[in-house]
C-alpha cells in the first residue's frame, strides 16, 4: 500500500484528509484544486514529521505515509523505540487500506484464491481509517520471523499507552497488529471518518 494507491480513491482519501483538516472542499470524489492543496499541506507534514523523529526503511516509509499524522508520529516513535532491539529488525508491512482494498483482502480464501488473513469488511478494520499498522519482524540475515516471541518482545519495548496492540485482543490475537487507542468504538470511528469529521480526536 501506498499513498499514490489510496489517492486512486478520491473519495476515500478526501475523507482522509478532510478528517485531518487539511481537505475543506466538498466530499465528491472528484480531484480538484482543494484535493490537491490538501494533498501538497498532507506531503508538507509528513515530511515535517520525518525529519523531526527520523526516517526508516523504503516499505515502513512507503506505509507510514498512509496513515494520519498522528498515527504517523506514534508510528515513528514505536520504530524507534524498538530500533535498538538485539538481533532484529521491525518494518511497517502495511497501513492504510481503502474500504475497496478491504473488499478485495476480504474475499481472499473466500471467493478468490489463497488464505484467509482477514476477518474484517470494508469499514470493520481499523487500517480502513488511517490509525493502525502491521509489522513484520526479521532476523539479522532478513528472514521474515513469524513466531511469536520476537512480536512479545517487541511489544514488550515497543507499547506504550498510546497505542493499542492486537496482541491483547482475545478474539483473534493479531501479534503483528499496532494502532492508536481510542476511547471511540469501530462504528463511531467509521462514522466519523465517513462524514469527513475529525479524527485527532481519537488519541
Ligand atoms: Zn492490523
């Protein structure tokens, strides 16, 4: 996921950025000159943000872009957090989806081919509202670790009260799954994020 892809979807990415007050048009889906200032304030800041904290591998970037400011900033402080764990190393392997990409992941294992890797419809996934990421974790020769001592270890360095971990969740425990708490439940979040309302709120 980048955030050329989730531009492809005007409407989704106006409520995006409107959300986060830089969008002040119309939610039309159509891309026009307040889409585009928007999208020259969103670059600015992330940017901003970036250079403040520090910058890390081209996917983790490439996913950090798609998620809101704050969710970028957490993101970034929780990278570094764990930057100085022993012997691996933590990359961002996805952020933000579009309630179409949702659509398409969840039908995989279902209608198209492969595995099952989400329970999640359009708007039930917190990825679908720009707070919440997934890591993946790798060991000194770059093999992609998928046990889950490494993902105890790292959310034992990397959680702080801000964040929220799908580790703790009991349903369906999600080790790799990170993302802003919040007082708000998944509808309210989805109403908001739809009505183009604003999202800082959240933390
Ligand atoms: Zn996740």
């Amino acid at each position: 996921m980048s955030l050329r892809l989730l531009q492809e979807d005007v409407l989704f990415y106006q409520r995006f950025l409107k959300g986060q007050l830089f969008y002040t048009g119309e939610l039309d889906g159509l891309w026009g000159r307040y889409t585009e200032r928007a999208t020259r304030e969103f670059e600015q800041a992330t940017v901003h943000l970036r250079d403040d904290i520090g910058a890390f591998d081209l996917r983790s970037e490439a996913n950090i872009m798609t998620l809101t400011l704050t969710a970028q900033r957490e993101a970034r402080l929780f990278l570094k957090r764990v930057a100085s764990l022993y012997g691996i190393k933590v990359k961002i392997l996805s952020g933000t989806r579009t309630y179409a990409q949702q659509a398409q992941l969840y039908e995989q294992g279902r209608s198209t081919p492969g595995a099952i890797v989400t329970h999640a419809r359009p708007g039930e996934s917190h990825h679908n509202f720009g707070v919440a990421w997934d890591i993946g974790i790798f060991d000194s020769d770059g093999k992609y670790l998928t046990h889950d001592e490494p993902y105890n270890q790292v959310a034992a360095t990397g959680l702080t009260d801000t964040l929220e971990w799908g580790g703790h969740w009991t349903t369906f425990v999600d080790r790799p799954h990170y993302g802003l708490r919040t007082n708000l439940t998944l509808a309210e979040i989805r109403t908001r994020f739809e009505e183009g309302a604003t999202l800082t709120a959240i933390t």
